[in-house]
C-alpha cells in the first residue's frame, strides 16, 4: 500500500461516522488529519442528526450533510449527493465509515484518492486500502480510526481531545437556564438515563432517580435529564421515580445546545450513550454505567471519569435486552454510584475555589 499524497492536496473530504459516541470517537482521528496536513481544507460529510457535534471540531472548516433517509435516498438522491460532491473537486477522500455505500460515493464523486479500510468487499473502489487486522477490534474505537491513519502515514496527534461549543451555543445553554429558573446555581448535575442501542445498557430509572433525590437533598442542585426524543420514556420513568422535581430536556433542545447544557453540568451521571462520550470529551466530571457493552472498546475519553462495571460472566453480550437476569447492572448499586459522584463534584467545588 503506498503511502497517503500529502503534497498537493488541498481539499479532504472525510466521511463521518453516524452516531453520537462513535463521532466523539473519531476526533482523535480528525485532529490527526488536521496536525499532518495543516493547510488542507477539511469538509465531513455526516448525518444532520451529528452534525452541530462535528461543527465543534476544531479541525472541521465545513460540514456537509448527508440526508439519507431523506432528500439523498434512491439512486436519484445519490446522483443528487454524488453531483453535489463533484463539483466540490476534493482531492480526496478518507473513510472513516466501513460500509461499502461510503466508497462508492467517493468513487462516483471522482475523487482520485480514496482510502480507509478494506472493509465490505470496497477495497478495489479505494486507492490507498488498508487491510483491518483482527486484534485492532479489541482495542479502543478512538484507536481503531488512528490505526488506519497511521497505516497511510498520518502523524499520531498531539492535541488533546477536546469539545467547544460555540459562543452562540454557551448563550443559548444560559437561555435555557434561565428559563428553567435554575441560571447561576451550582452544582449542576446532568444525568442521560437512556440508550438508543437498548434496554440491556439501561441501568434502572428507579436508581437513577434515587441517585438524583440524594444529590438534590445534599447540595440542593437542580438536575437535568439529558437525551434524545427516544429516550423520553427513560427520562420520563426517572421523574416518575424520584421525590425531586427534575428539568427534563430530552429531545427539547438542539444537539448543540444539549452539549452547551452538558458542559455547563459539574456531574454527569450516564449509561454507556453517545452522551457519555461527549461529557468526557466536555471534561465534565462523568460516572459511566456498563452493563452488556465492553469498556475496553468504548469508554468514555476523558481524564474526569469514573467508570463502574460489574464483570459477570455473561458480560459483555452485547445484545440489546437481557436474556437471564440482568445481573450486570443488578450489581450497580445506588451508594456506588452516589459516592463516586460525591467525589467528583467535592472535586469540582475545590477545582472552581482555586480558580
């Protein structure tokens, strides 16, 4: 495999991956391209329901959106996408998404360089493939995406992973406090009790909301219920649950005010969630629960996080419900999970007294 052209090209088009916690993944990967190529212009193509987290990129300079399902479904969408693309005249295209669809967009678009990994039958649709290894499976997604960039010559990167919302995000987040009669009161504790991939990454909405009335007893702080409009029925199970009267935001709010809202929590209490991810790449101070899934390959980056697992024997399945007795979680109890995020926020007060 020869190695990535960095002479002479002026214009990458990255192809994003589709979901909130894989995105938050592949920054590493994204400022590796930025640091080895400074002077590119950067353009990911990415699904409307991500796009404001990859706008936040320092890297990205724009944002194109692929709507599918939506306006780019059916073959007259994909000519619409794909004409869209050509007249673009990137130089090249990385794939930091697996599906063979991501390579024959690329190669109809007539980018000249096509590469990521082999994956899905597209490696003679790409000119710089690169073959997966089985034991890059094993290791962190972040470092599934590095490892092809390294494979084509790209520098490992040196800045830290970070996540900025914008001024106008920070404004609205205070909007919203205000709104919610709570601006200006700290601690701020934020909890995502959801999980879009199923039931078995949910630990129970009647721990959560235990969790949430012994916070708010301790230090009288509001608490928000972060998600999406599908995980409602989570949020709406915490309420029903707890004593306290909680903000519930999920599915109220952009995805770019959610995580201007999330960045200005001192406590993020999570499931294994998209927003797990984007709490650790904020630098709040973050407990993740894990029940089915595998932390090895998807904990949260992020140096202010705790992360709580029992390992029993069936665990991870990864499967979405639980087949037996859902033991994984049964075993995170609400002490745990109450003094860890205990800490954290003792260490957020004397982090904001020294500042």
């Amino acid at each position: 495999m020869n190695a990535f052209p960095t002479e002479g090209i002026e214009s990458i088009l990255i192809r994003g991956t589709n979901w909130i916690g894989d995105v938050v993944m592949t920054f590493p990967a994204l400022t590796s391209v930025r640091e080895t190529m400074p002077k590119a212009r950067i353009t990911v193509l990415a699904k409307p329901w991500v796009a404001d987290l990859v706008r936040m990129h320092p890297a990205v300079d724009e944002v194109l959106i692929y709507e599918r399902p939506g306006r780019h479904d059916g073959h007259r969408g994909l000519l619409a996408l794909v004409g869209k693309l050509r007249r673009k005249q990137f130089d090249a295209a990385i794939l930091l998404q697996n599906a063979f669809e991501a390579a024959v967009i690329a190669r109809l678009a007539g980018i000249p360089v096509r590469a990521g990994y082999s994956t899905d039958g597209r490696g003679l649709l790409l000119t710089h493939p690169v073959n997966r290894q089985p034991a890059i499976e094993t290791v962190h997604q972040s470092r599934y995406y590095l490892a092809m960039l390294e494979a084509l010559g790209f520098k490992p990167p040196r800045a830290a992973l970070s996540l900025t919302p914008s001024e106008a995000q920070r404004i609205a987040a205070e909007q919203h406090l205000e709104r919610f009669g709570i601006a200006g009161r700290r601690p701020l504790v934020g909890m995502a009790p959801g999980a879009a991939y199923g039931p078995a990454k949910r630990w129970f909405p009647e721990r959560f909301a235990a969790v949430a009335d012994r916070l708010a007893e301790r230090y009288a702080c509001p608490v928000l219920l972060f998600g999406s409009a599908g995980d409602r029925p989570s949020t709406e199970a915490v309420q029903s649950a707890a004593r306290t009267a909680l903000v519930d935001v999920a599915g109220r709010t952009t995805l770019g005010d959610a995580i201007a809202l999330i960045a200005r929590c001192d406590l993020f209490v999570t499931n294994d969630s998209g927003l797990m991810h984007v709490a650790g790449a904020l630098g709040v101070p973050t407990v993740a629960i894990f029940g089915s899934t595998n932390p090895k390959t998807t904990y949260p980056l992020g140096e202010r996080t705790v992360l709580i697992r029992r390992p029993v024997d069936c665990s991870p399945c990864l499967k979405q419900e639980c087949p037996t007795d859902f033991r994984c979680m049964d075993l995170v109890s609400v002490d745990e999970v109450l003094k860890h995020s205990i800490r954290l926020l003792e260490e957020a007060e004397r982090r904001r007294g020294s500042s």
